[in-house]
C-alpha cells in the first residue's frame, strides 16, 4: 500500500517515516523546498529524538517531494498540514487545510482513501469533503486520524501509542487504517472506532484536559507558596490515587507548546461558536496567564530590582527532549525580564539557534552553548526554566559557596532534591 503525507512539519515527519518504518512505501510532500532538500539528504530540520536513525534505516521506502502530483501513487493520504491559531480570533486557520485539499484534488486515483490528522474543530472534515467532491468524479473515502505525539518522544507515541483513533463512515475506510496500523495495535495499542465529529473532538478535549491538569496544578502550586506547603509531595499523593494519575501534575512556569494554548484557544472558540459555554476552558486559559506572572514575581521577590541584575538563564525550550520555543515559558520570561532591564546569559541544549533567531535585535542577551560558561562569575541569579535533566551534572552548591551574592530560582524543581541551600529557591 502506498502512503502520501501532505506536509512535513512535526507531525507529518514522524507519521512518515515511522510508516516508512512498518514497510509501507511512504511519500512525504511539502512546499518548503530548503526542508524537502534536507530530508533528501537523510537530515531531519527539527530535533526529535531517533527520528533520524529511523529515515536513514527505511530510506529506501521513503519519497520526499515539493511535488503534489506525487499523491497520484497514493492508496491512502494522510494530511498534516498545520492548523494555526489565527491571531486576531483564536480560531484554528485552516486555510493550509483548505489549499492542500484544493491541489490534491486533480491528482486522485479510484478509492483515494484521505485522512486528516491535523488537529482541526468538529466538522472540519465535512468541508474538506465538499471541497475535493466539487472537483473529483471519482468515488474517495475520507476519515479523521487525530495524533497524540508529544515532542520529544514522538517515534515511541507513533509507534507504542496507548490508543489509536478512527473516524470512519464506512467499512472500507476502517479496514484500510486498521490495515496500515496492524503492527502498533499487535504491540498493544487500542484500536478505537468512532464517527468523523467525535474522533476531531477527541483530539481538543484530551489535549485541553491535560492542560487542565497542569493548570490546576500550578494553582494549588501558587497556594504552596503561600502556605509554604510542599507541591512535589501534593502531586505525588493525588497522583497515587489512580482516578487522578500520575501525570501531567508536575508544578512549572506554566504550559506552552505548539498545541496546549492554541488547541484551548480553539476550544473555546469552538464552543462559542456551538453555544456551549465552556467555564472549564476559559479558566484554564486565565490560570495560565496568571501563572507566568505568578512566575514573574517571584522572580522580582527573589532578585529584588531587575534593572542591570546578570542572570544566566538555564533553558529555553518550552519543555525539555524538544528544540521548540513556541509559546514557551521561558521565552517570556526572558522577553519581560529584558524589558526591567536585566542583562541576560542564556543556556539551552537543543533550541539555542531557534531562541538566537527570535531574540535577534536584541540587545544584553548573549548565548552560550555550554550551561556552565552562561553562569559567569558575575551572574546574581540562576533561573532554570526548562527541566532539562543535564542540569543536575552541575555542582550548583559550589557555584554557591564560591559566588555569595548567588541566588537560584528553580521553576521546574529539578534541583529540589539536590541542593540544600538557603539561596536556592524552588516551587
Ligand atoms: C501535547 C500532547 O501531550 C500530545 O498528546 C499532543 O499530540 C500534542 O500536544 C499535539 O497536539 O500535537 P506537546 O505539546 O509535545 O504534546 O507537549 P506536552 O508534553 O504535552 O507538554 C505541554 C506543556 O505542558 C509543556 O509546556 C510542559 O512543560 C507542560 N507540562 C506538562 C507541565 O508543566 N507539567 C506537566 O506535568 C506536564
């Protein structure tokens, strides 16, 4: 069976080549001529961990290509395009949806099955329908293929999922996915049938639970602080109760990513858009918000005046295993605490060159390829803002005892059980 796939962003990359993987001849098609070349060249243009190895180890059952007619070849098509949030309305744009449907359209065979697996609002599909249907007289069959890849682990969630989700209409189309993914459901994944609405749906309500938990976690972590209570401990002992789980529930800066704020965004559009008033979600929009600023402060009641102060800072990605900045915490952290003023060293270990790039004109922010030499000798404050585990290597209680004026704030607590000191401070 032959595979298109009709973008090569995240999603897109990883569903490819791990396809590719299971012996399918798979074609990954995107506009970006300078990306299409490094793929060709066996080089992946983000950092995923393995995703590499992987296209080199299956090159020959992989295709990449400006090309849209290459999709001529295809038994199924798998479209991941983005789905960005439009910044005036919150909505999710679906305008590179609409497009990709608009140019594949000439190019179908006879029983095209095309499966959306960018995130999209209910119903979504039923208008990529139309549009391909207006223009093709042969028969296709369309279905809804809603991803759970988090970055940084994408290649085991593609290929160890918990789940995998269909949205079908008719049997043809289930037994062409349930074809494709045999291998991942025989190592265990479960195989979950459901209508095209409810399988979009399920997309946006799992990613905004998640993020629900994060939030509601951070507020009981605003309430610690407060009490001076212990949040690593409150989250351990709701995570032991089984209805609550484990996860999801680690206190931070707050979330960020790609996916959490703009699919809540979307949500909440969604919902306004079907008069189903959604508290929960514009809730956790606010908490978010809040919990920067939360962040913020405790910075200024940590460091005292901003203005001129030297701080190194450990970690720019928006979470650790990703060289991902959007949306991330970090960043606007480092954003706001530029403008008070502050002179600033900063330190990631995959996302540096992507952090070089947004923060370009910017002045008193240098960057440094290794952690230790961002903490210069006149650094007055330590902020670790992503949780990478590398940075536990360092001797943060020397650091301390040779420089006295040294203050640590930890937002990840990754170092709450490493460094005892009164200068270190942690959620
Ligand atoms: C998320 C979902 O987890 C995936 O299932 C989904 O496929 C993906 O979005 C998507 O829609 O494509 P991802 O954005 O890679 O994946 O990131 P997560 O690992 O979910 O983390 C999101 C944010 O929550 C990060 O800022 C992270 O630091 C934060 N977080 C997560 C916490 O602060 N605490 C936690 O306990 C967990």
């Amino acid at each position: 069976m032959q595979i298109a796939v009709i973008g090569a962003g995240y999603v897109g990359l990883v569903s490819g080549v791990c396809f590719a993987s299971l012996g399918f001849k798979v074609s990954i098609i995107d506009k970006n001529e300078e990306k299409i070349n490094l793929l060709n060249k066996g080089i992946i243009p983000i950092f995923e961990e393995g995703l590499e190895d992987i296209l080199k180890q299956n090159r020959q059952n992989l295709n990449f290509s400006t090309k849209v007619e290459v999709v001529k070849d295809a038994d199924v098509i798998f479209i991941a395009v983005g789905t960005p949030q439009d910044s005036k309305t919150g909505k999710a744009n679906l305008k590179f949806l609409q497009k990709a449907a608009k140019e594949i359209a000439p190019f179908l065979k006879e029983n095209t099955l095309i499966v959306i697996k960018s995130t999209v609002p209910p119903k979504t599909n039923d208008d990529f329908q139309k549009i391909i249907e207006k223009s093709v007289k042969t028969k296709v069959y369309f279905a809804s293929n809603p991803e759970f890849l988090r970055e940084g682990s994408g290649v085991k969630d593609f290929l160890y999922p918990e789940r995998i989700i269909i949205g079908v209409e008719d049997d043809f189309s289930r037994q062409k996915l349930e074809f494709l993914y045999a291998k991942i459901i025989a190592n265990g994944a479960k195989f979950i049938v459901t209508d095209i609405t409810s399988a979009e749906l399920s997309k946006y309500a799992s990613n905004t639970f998640l993020a629900t938990k994060v939030a509601f976690i951070n507020e009981i972590s605003n309430l610690c602080f407060k009490l001076n209570a212990n949040i690593d401990d409150i989250s351990k002992i709701m995570g032991l109760d089984s209805r609550i789980g484990t996860k999801f529930l680690q206190a931070g800066p707050g979330f960020g990513g790609s996916c959490f704020p703009k699919d809540i965004f979307a949500l909440e559009n969604i919902s306004k858009q079907h008069k189903a008033k959604s508290h929960i979600t514009q809730a956790v929009i606010k908490a978010n918000e809040k919990r920067i600023e939360n962040i913020l402060q405790h910075i200024q009641n940590i460091s005292g005046s901003i203005k001129n102060k030297n701080i190194s800072v450990l970690g720019l990605a928006f979470k650790a295993g990703t060289d991902d900045i959007r949306s991330s915490p970090a960043i606007y952290i480092v954003e706001k605490l530029l403008k008070k003023g502050a002179k600033i060293n900063a330190h990631d270990f995959k996302a540096l060159q992507n952090a070089k790039n947004y923060f370009l004109k910017q002045k008193n922010i240098s960057f440094f390829d290794n952690a230790e030499d961002a903490i210069a000798k006149k650094t007055q404050l330590i902020l670790i803002l992503t949780e990478w585990k590398e940075y536990i290597q360092i001797d943060f209680e020397k650091l301390l005892n040779e420089n006295k004026s040294l203050k640590i704030f930890d937002t990840r607590n990754l170092l709450k059980k490493h460094v005892e000191n009164k200068r270190y401070f942690s959620l």
